[in-house]
C-alpha cells in the first residue's frame, strides 16, 4: 500500500482542527504544531480554583455548518447544541431591567412596548430583506474560493442589484431606515461587534447577520461548555492517527523549487509535509515568517484590524440570578464612545462590556451555589495602546459597574480572578497587535479581498481561519475550513 499523502498544519484553533479533520477523513496523515499548550486557539479553556471558563467564543450561529462538517467526515456530531432563548440580555445605563431578546417577535415587542411601536413588523420587514441578502449572496461570496480579485468582481456581478446600496452604507444608516428608537438600533447594531468593528464603519450589507441570529438560526452553546468543540474535534483526530505538538512554534520556513519543504520551529525542530496549512493569522503570516513586502509591518498597521479583547474571569461565590448566559452592559453615549474607543490610548473611564455566565447553561463550570463569568470589553489594539499597566485599574473599574447594575458587590465575593490584555493575546496565541478577531471587514478587506487562502508563491502552502476567506466567527471559520480543504483536493486533482 502506497504511503498516504501528508499534512502539516500550524496552529489548532477551530479551522486548523477542522482542516485537518476534513483532511484525515480524505486519507491524508495530520500533524500539528501549536504554540500553546492545549489546542483551540482562541477557542480555548481555563481552569482555575475549580472553576472553568471558555477563554473566547460562548455562542455561535449558523449551527447547521457544524452538521455539514460532521456530515462531511463520515461522522456523527459528537456535540449536543443548546439553543439559547432568550438569546441575549442587554442593559442600559440609564435602565434598571435588561432587554430580553427573544426569537419569537411577539415576546420581542412586549419588551419595548412604549418605545419602538409596531415593532414586530418593523422586525419581520428588516429581516425579510436581510434574509434575500444572506441567501442571494451566501453561494456567490461567502462559499467560494476565488482565483483573483478579479474573479471575485466578477462573481459580485451575479449579486441582484438591489442590495448593491448595502456596500456603500454603514449598518446603522440601514437601522435608522427601518427603526426610531435608539435602544432597537442600538441592540440590532450589537451583532457589528462580531465582526470585531462598530455598526458606523462595519458595511450594511452584514445586516444579515440579524437575520441569522433572529430568524434563521438563533444563537447556541454547546452542552458542557464551548472547549467541547475542540475536545471533540482532537478525539476524532486522533482516532485517525494526527499527532500534535504542542510549546511549538514556527519560526521559519525552508523552501526550493516553489515549494514548501519544511517548516522550523523555535527550538530548532524541522517538521516536513506534502501540504503546508497556516492557521496562524494570514497576513501577518506572511509578513512575520514570509517576510513579504506586501505585508510588512508598516503595511500590515495600515489594514484594518477588528478589536482587541480585554478579558476577566470571575469565580464568584454566589449564583447571579439576574444575569443570563449572554449580556451586554452599555452606557448611554453610543455614537461617541464607538467612534473613539477603538483609537485611544486611554482605557475607558465608563466601559461597554458583555458577559457570559457559563456557568448558567454549564453547571458543572463553576462550585455549587457559585458563578463562573467572563467578561469582554473592546479595547483599542497595541497599536493605540501599548501599555496595560493600568489593567488591574480597568478590571475594578468594570466589576464595579456591573456590580452597581446588578445589586450584588462582585469584587468583594470574587474567589478566583484572571485578566488577559491585549498583550497577553498577542503572546498566547499570536494574534497580530492584539486583534481579537484578525482582519476586519470593510469594503476593502472582504471576500476576493482577503488574503487568499492559497500563497501567491508556494504551491503547497495554504491558509485558514479569521484573516481568509470568507471571515470571522466560528461557523464562518469551518466554511473556510472546506474551502481551504476544496483548494488541496483541487490541486491534487482528487475533485
């Protein structure tokens, strides 16, 4: 029996594991290399004084592009979904009860009775178009590997005309088309957050993204915790012979004759492969190791990059009944503060921030009687702020205002408490200047317009994950994992 072809994947977050299974599933020998010490990138766990938090992601949506990854390896979904409802609270400054946003468009409206009138139809007329939107464009950008950047132009012809205003108006000039209140435009803009950008620069053409989380899919977790995902994903990998490495990180690669033929770790190690997959961020890849001009570091610091996280992680010794799963804590200066939190050096005196209490859907994540929180606030990256001396500061200043919302004095009963930086992600997981979630999305940078997931000059060199097509988000990033996967099969001529 011949000797089966060979992968070498760099990094396991979610579209590296999920490459490489796609991979083994076609025959191919997987093998990892991974900076960290546990696999999942950004999808990552942490455990501390008996409690554990999901390190990034705590939701999805889209669950349906879990099924066909499964589906598409020949195995049964090893996960068990939990669909959330509602799917979010939000809370405002000036506001002593949450919003509850709910699926169901009726229980929606009770919730902003006196404020947006006639909202269920507003909704229902929103989401119709959003919806035309997601599926007139999902087979024509968003499941696709284009050849060019011209080929791309080209397949934006076959858009129907009508959503081409979309691309040139920001998503809240299409939520002021169709809403009053500033609390509805508010809350629908949230999903702009994402993208890791704000609803005034993100395009309104991801409007269709309201539409996948209210009407098309809703949002889910995973029973147990979302670090099932990648667990789950390892075991299968496993199964079918990968091997990992962990404390690796890749520093350089050898090459000869257009190819790739071997990638050198820190430490000296030379891993070799037929089929070289980075799932490292994929410009700065190819600026950091390749050394290419295009994306040097004073070019590179051009792009637009999403938002860097500043996380906490709170065991609490008591159970928080008024938060749910996923919330989010506003101020009430929207406008201003979207339009200058992510540039300043300056960390925020009256923070936005959201929360997930894993332990609500998770009981197993935290003590009996006590809650497991993780809290992400948006701050500028190391390239507007480069010193976090002041986390500690910004930490209290955060606890102490969800404190005061919430009635229940969390600094004071905290058990456990853990605060990444924008720096502390930079150096874990190797996300350029901090950017939570890669390469942003404007008009500039989506679609054909994205780092190509092939190289421009090596044959056996391939990309997945945030920073390539077609974006950022889990199920988005397990597209790219089949279209990376299409991209090898092709040039082996096995489709």
């Amino acid at each position: 029996m011949s000797n089966p072809k060979t992968a070498l994947v760099i990094g396991t977050g979610l579209g590296g594991l999920a490459t490489g299974l796609r991979l083994a599933s076609k025959g191919y020998a997987v093998e990892f290399v991974e900076k960290y010490h546990s696999p999942g990138g950004r999808l990552n766990l942490l455990e501390k004084d008996g409690f554990s938090f999901d390190m990034g992601p705590s939701f999805f949506s889209m669950s349906y592009e879990f099924k066909e990854f499964f589906d598409y390896c020949g195995v049964k979904n090893p996960l068990e979904l939990k669909e959330l409802n509602p799917l979010y609270a939000v809370y405002f400054g000036d506001r002593k009860n949450p919003f509850l946003i709910y699926k169901d468009l009726q229980k929606l409206a009770k919730e902003f009775d006196g404020i947006e009138p006639d909202l269920a139809s507003k909704v229902e007329k929103y989401l119709a178009t959003a919806g035309k939107l997601f599926h007139d464009t999902e087979d024509i950008v968003i499941r696709k590997n284009f050849k060019s950047k011209l080929d791309y132009l080209l397949q934006l012809t076959r858009v129907p005309v009508k959503h081409g205003p979309k691309m040139f108006r920001s998503m809240w000039s299409e939520l002021e088309n169709n809403f009053d209140s500033q609390e509805v435009k508010v809350i629908f803009s949230l999903v702009s957050f994402f993208l890791g950008s704000t609803p005034f620069q993100t395009p309104a053409v991801y409007s269709l993204l309201n539409y996948t989380e209210l009407k098309h899919d809703g949002y889910w977790n995973v029973e147990g915790g979302m670090y099932k995902i990648t667990e789950a994903l390892v075991t299968l990998l496993k199964e079918r012979g990968a091997v990992f490495h962990y404390n690796t990180e890749i520093s350089s690669l050898e090459s000869g004759n257009g190819r790739v033929t071997a990638a050198i770790s820190k430490d000296g190690r030379r891993f070799t492969a037929d089929k070289i997959i980075c799932n490292g961020d994929a410009a700065a890849f190819r600026g950091k190791i390749l050394n290419r001009e295009k994306f040097n570091r004073v070019k590179l610091d051009k792009m637009e990059w999403t938002l860097a996280p500043f996380t906490i992680y709170l065991g609490v010794n008591k159970k928080l009944e008024k938060l749910y799963h996923h919330n989010y804590f506003l101020g009430n200066n929207f406008k201003e503060y979207a339009d200058s939190i992510f540039r300043t050096s300056v960390s925020p005196k009256k923070p936005y921030y959201y929360v997930n209490v894993r332990s609500r859907s998770n009981v197993n994540s935290a003590p009996e009687g006590c809650d497991s929180l993780f809290i992400l606030c948006p701050v500028p990256d190391l390239r507007f702020k480069a010193d976090w001396s002041d986390a500690e500061e910004l930490a209290d200043t955060i606890v102490d205002d969800m404190s005061s919302r919430i009635g229940y004095d969390i600094r004071k009963n905290t058990l456990t408490r853990t605060i990444l930086t924008p720096k502390d992600w930079e150096e874990k997981f190797n996300l350029y200047q901090g950017s939570g979630l890669g390469l942003a999305h404007g008009l500039n940078q989506i679609g054909g317009f994205r780092p190509s997931n092939k190289d421009e000059e090596f044959n056996n060199l391939y990309y997945v994950g945030a920073s390539t097509v077609p974006g950022t988000g889990l199920p988005i990033v397990i597209i790219s994992s089949k279209l990376t996967t299409e991209r090898i099969l092709s040039d082996d001529g096995s489709l």
